[in-house]
C-alpha cells in the first residue's frame, strides 16, 4: 500500500538539549463507517518510531524513510471533533492512542517517558526519568505535585535498590531530566523488575498513588517487557520510551504484573 500526504507540523518549546531525547512516533490508520448511525471504525494499520538521538534534525529540510510494522487493532469513535488520534509534539503521549497491552485503547491516560541503558562490563543499569504526561490528582483531577520512585526487586519481590526524583510542582507534564545508577551483574539482569511508581506528594507523610509500571522479569506490560529486551540488546546505547501509567491492579491478568503492582503499592 502506498498513500502520499504534503501535511506539515510544527512542535515548538522544545529546547536544542531536549531534541536527542525525543522520540516521535508515526501512526497510519484506516477509517470504516458500516452506517450512517453507527460510530466511525479507526483500523491501526502500522507504525513506526524516529529516534532523534539517531537523526538529528537539520536546520534545512531532511528527508527520511521510516519502515511502519504492522498492527492489528482498531478503535471506534461516535464524534470526529473528539478524536484523540492527533498529533503528540513528537511524543509518544496518550493524545495520540497509545495502545496498552490488552490491544485496546487507552485514551487521555498518564504516561511517563524514561530511558533504559544497561553496562554489561560494568554492570550498571542507567535509569533516566525524562518528563510526564497527564500527571494529575486522582483524587481531584488537579495537576500534582509529583515526584517518581524506582524500586528495583527481585524475583522474590525483595528490594534491593531504591531512588526517587524531586518534586514538581502543580505540573500536568512536568520534566524531570533526572538519572539514576543501580549496580547489577550481568548474571542477575534477568531476575530483577525495576518498578516504577509516580506519586502525588499532598503534605510531609502523605501522598496519594498516580500510576505505575514495571519493566524487566516482572514487565507490566508487552511495550515495557520490549522496553526492557531491547534495552539488553542495545549494548550501551540509551533508549527512551513512553509508557503508560497503571492506576490499579484490575487490568493485569498476570502473576507477574501484579505481584509488581503489589510490591509498588506496600513500598513507602
């Protein structure tokens, strides 16, 4: 299938140091309505994913051929005006669909942009926690005064390492550009989770749970357990992924994900 299209976009605020951080991901659907009453049908024919770290923007015009791999989803919509699929700054955000790992469709949901990297020689995991999407109040729906807690578990749920970033403030889509070094041998990388917790702080000893997810042995998900396989494969190189924020352990029909969810939740 070939289509062509002379559509432009133009993101702005975005600073010169943030550009080898982005990724910006391509989406092409299909659009089938059965009927005059019945909601549009929006076929996830494939996508593809730019890493800017990789291709640098240039000042003139750059052209770049992007393979799309295939997918196998859809989503319906009853009103075009409130359509999510959209252009995301660049970002892999939830305005643009994110799809989870039940094939479905997450709309409007609070996502998180870290990057992975892991030392085989010297066996540090590098964990960077880039910026926020969405990071509201779940109580409230305010934006929060958030902050991001790492835990790093073993198989067993055991800690064995934790970090969190500072706090920011009354930001729905705060940046954080923060990063964090666990030690651990090579023979143990495939054993641990790191799970990843985004908290509302509200006073000194209270804070109220936004989301999470987890990558590694116990992934949450299919795109943080690829996070994590591609990561070990990149020998090194950082690679940065948005990921989509579980608010509550009824989703996950696996062990594993909510034995993470469990251990995220009992952790202070």
């Amino acid at each position: 299938m070939t289509f062509s299209t002379t559509d432009k976009y133009v993101f702005t605020r975005i600073s010169p140091e943030e550009v080898s951080l982005l990724v910006c991901r391509f989406r092409v659907y299909s659009s089938e309505k059965t009927s005059k009453m019945s909601p549009s049908v929006y076929h996830l024919l494939g996508e593809g994913v730019l890493f800017l770290s990789r291709h640098k923007p240039l000042q003139t015009e750059t052209k770049i051929r992007l393979t799309l791999e295939a997918r196998s989803t859809h989503y319906s919509r009853s009103n075009s005006r409130n359509s999510d699929i959209s252009s995301s700054g660049g970002m892999s955000k939830s305005d643009s669909m994110t799809s989870g790992s039940g094939g479905g469709f997450h709309r409007k949901s609070p996502e998180l942009l870290i990057g992975l990297s892991y030392n085989g020689i010297t066996g540090r995991l590098s964990v960077s926690v880039i910026k926020g999407s969405l990071l509201r109040s779940p109580s409230s729906f305010r934006p929060a005064d958030c902050y991001v807690k790492l835990t790093l578990v073993s198989s067993t749920g055991q800690e064995i390492a934790r970090s969190k970033t500072s706090t920011r403030k009354g930001q729905p889509n705060p940046i954080f550009k923060e990063s964090f070094i666990f030690q651990v041998a090579l023979f143990q990388l495939p054993d641990v989770s790191l799970i990843v917790s985004v908290y509302n702080k509200l006073h000194v000893k209270r804070k109220e749970l936004i989301g999470w997810f987890s990558v590694g042995r116990n992934s949450s998900g299919d795109e943080e357990a690829n996070h994590w396989a591609d990561m070990k494969d990149a020998e090194g190189e950082q690679l940065c992924r948005w990921h989509i924020l579980h608010n509550a352990p009824t989703t996950s029909s696996t062990s594993s994900a909510t034995s993470a969810n469990n251990a995220t939740a009992s952790s202070s």
